[in-house]
C-alpha cells in the first residue's frame, strides 16, 4: 500500500474525500468512509453514503484503500543508519549489528530519520546519548524514544550499570515535554541480560515511569536456546563468553520473562515471531503488547508470527518497520503491503498500525472531528 501520506489541500479547496476502509477514532476500522475538507479543515465527516447524499455536486477524491488517523511506525533504530538490506540467518545480522556498533551515532541516525514515513514512532537508541537528547529536544517525531541497555556482565560490574542508566534517565526525564516523545527504557533481549540486570531495569522503568520495550520470541535460534541451550544463539553466546549456566533450561523466551516478573509491568514486546499458544495466553493474561516487524522477520528468516493467535487471545498488536539494516524502508505501509500479500485481513492490520500502535506506545488515540487541520488526516 505504497503513496500513503497526510491530506493536504489548498486553503480554497472544498472536496469530499472517502476510502472503502477508515479509521476515524478509538472505535476501529469503518467502511466506505468519507471526510469533507473546507479551507483546509474538516468540516463533517462520517458515512460516504450519508455524505454524498447531503452534498451533491462537490469536487471529491476517492482513495482506493484508506482514509483517517495516521499509522505508527512502533518500532524503529534509527541509529542503524542507511545500510544495505541484510537477508540471511538472525545470527548472522547480530554480527553484523556488533560490527557496526561504534557507527550508531546521532548524524548516522538523522540520516536515517529522513527516510521515515511516519512521525508517531517508537526508536531504539542503542549506543549514543546525544541521540536521546536530540529526540527530546529537537526531533519533528513524537511516540517514544527507548534507551537499549545490553549487559552478560559479571555480578561487581552490574551495580555500576545499573546507576550509570539510572542518572541518564532521570537527567532525560527533565528533558521531556508535553508535545513532544516520552522517554523510555528497552532491556534489549532475555538472552543479552543477566536475570539480575533484566529484573533490576524492569523494576526502574517501574518506578520511574517509563514505557517498556524488549525485543523477544524473535527467531528459532532464540528459541533453541532457552529451550535446549543448542543452536546457534547458543554457539554465539559461548563464543562470547556467556557462561553454559546463565539463563534456565526449558523455558520459552515469555515463560523465561514471565518467570522473572517482567511480563508484570506490562511492557512492549517487539517481533513474537516463536511463541506457543500458552506464551500467547500468558502476553494475554499480562497485558502486554506485541510489535510485528514482518519484512524484517521474513528477511531474518524468521518467518511471521501466528497473528491468529494473538487475536484469539486479544493481544494489542502494533507494527514496527525495524531497522533499514532488515527492512527495505522505513515506512509501515510498506509492511501492511506485505502482510496483504500474505493473506492476512487488511482492516486487522490497518488496525494493528493506526490504533494498536498508539496503544503499544501508550500514546492518546484521537477522533478526528469537525474543525481539525486536514493535515491531521492520511489517505492511500
């Protein structure tokens, strides 16, 4: 579903804009729906028929797909910069994440963010603080922008991480403001943690008040790890120095969270790709969120999680383009294209960007009435 941007028309321009899907508020996905744009504000909308009925005769743009609130981009890193697509085995791209490692600065990511579609965003920031101030000080996004801790790090060295990542967060909290992103925190992954430091940063978002994001569930690598300790997460960790002992054997990577309380502060949980039907009940149960990140999953030959599932259960689900390192844009209407062609239900996805990404972010939904700026309306 490529073209999709904010409706924009001159100041004297009067026409009846509508789409066969749209969504318009909280309540969801409606049929045949129809905006009229006056002076460059919403004057009325609702029902095409109703519409098209009460004002005959005006100049009108059909949309061929969607028409209403904006879509969220619910998971990025921008800090990966413009690099060429990866596509091969998951392993493999978190080498080649460690190997670009000191490169994940504020200009590779403001290169980055030229590429976004979208201005509601969730971002990970993995290495350089000034990319955090920059997010709550300058940046045209709002959302969230999510500060990645990573630590295998021996017990006398994670006090100090701990208290290094606490003095950041409360020196950004003072930088946020209200029409600007939330400050966050992202535990990068169950197997990137120490079960100390993973209980110790969810017990900070906690107190401080910070959304969660933690990326989990995301391939069979991850999977065979934590459920046999065979695989080649598991070559990857030892070759790292992680010891046999780390984390628990037999557990899925949700039992392993849920084991540790985290799934308790109802955090975000990016990709989800390898999850059971008792994980999904447990997310359920929890509150918890899911981001699916489809191109990325499909290029790390991780394959797509089992969205029916998730809806069975009533899971939140979001959508996130992940990085350009995995995805081919940075644009969510690139992966609801993709989803389409896979078969899945294209006003569930719809939904999943525009009203459960808002959720996923813990971002206002809001209802589009007479008055607002067209600006505040996209069609495709």
């Amino acid at each position: 579903m490529p073209g999709c941007d904010r409706v924009a028309t001159e100041s004297r321009d009067t026409v009846l804009l509508s789409a066969p899907l749209g969504i318009l508020g909280p309540e969801g996905p409606r049929k045949n729906v129809a905006i009229l744009i006056e002076h460059g504000r919403i004057r009325e909308l609702g029902d095409l028929a109703t519409l098209e009925n009460q004002y005959p005769g005006l100049p009108r743009r059909r949309f061929p797909n969607y028409l209403g609130l904006p879509p969220v981009n619910a998971h990025t890193h921008l800090d990966v910069g413009v690099i060429p697509t990866y596509r091969g085995p998951f392993v493999g791209f978190i080498e080649r994440m460690i190997q670009i490692g000191e490169s994940r600065a504020l200009e590779t990511a403001r290169k980055a963010a030229t590429h976004l579609r979208q201005t509601l965003v969730g971002d990970i920031v993995a290495r350089d603080a000034a990319l955090v101030e920059w997010w709550l000080t300058e940046s045209p996004f709002r959302g969230v922008v999510y500060w990645e801790v990573v630590g295998l790090l021996p017990p006398h060295r994670e006090k100090d991480l701990i208290e290094r990542t606490r003095a950041r967060i409360r020196r950004w909290k003072a930088l946020e403001h209200p029409r600007g992103p939330r400050l966050g925190l992202s535990p990068h992954a169950p197997y990137t943690l120490t079960p100390t430091l993973m209980r110790a940063l969810v017990e900070m978002a906690r107190e401080e008040g910070l959304p969660l994001q933690i990326h989990a569930a995301e391939s069979q690598a991850e999977y065979d790890y934590f459920h046999r300790r065979t695989g080649p997460l598991a070559e990857f960790l030892r070759s790292r120095g992680a010891p046999p002992d780390l984390h628990p054997v037999g557990l899925s990577p949700i039992a392993y969270l849920a084991s540790l309380g985290v799934l308790e502060a109802k955090p975000t949980l990016v990709h989800g790709v390898k999850v059971d039907e008792d994980d999904v009940r447990t997310l359920a149960q929890a509150g918890a969120s899911v981001v699916s990140c489809p191109r990325s999953n499909i290029n790390l030959q991780s394959g797509l999680p089992p969205y029916a599932l998730y809806r069975k259960h009533g899971v939140t689900l979001a959508l996130g383009t992940d990085s350009l390192g995995s995805a081919e844009s940075l644009d969510v209407w690139d992966e609801i294209s993709v989803l389409g062609a896979q078969g899945v239900d294209p006003e569930g996805v719809i939904g999943w960007a525009v009203l459960g990404g808002r959720r996923a972010l813990g971002l206002e939904i809001p209802v589009l009435r007479p008055g607002m700026a067209s600006e505040s309306v996209v069609g495709c």
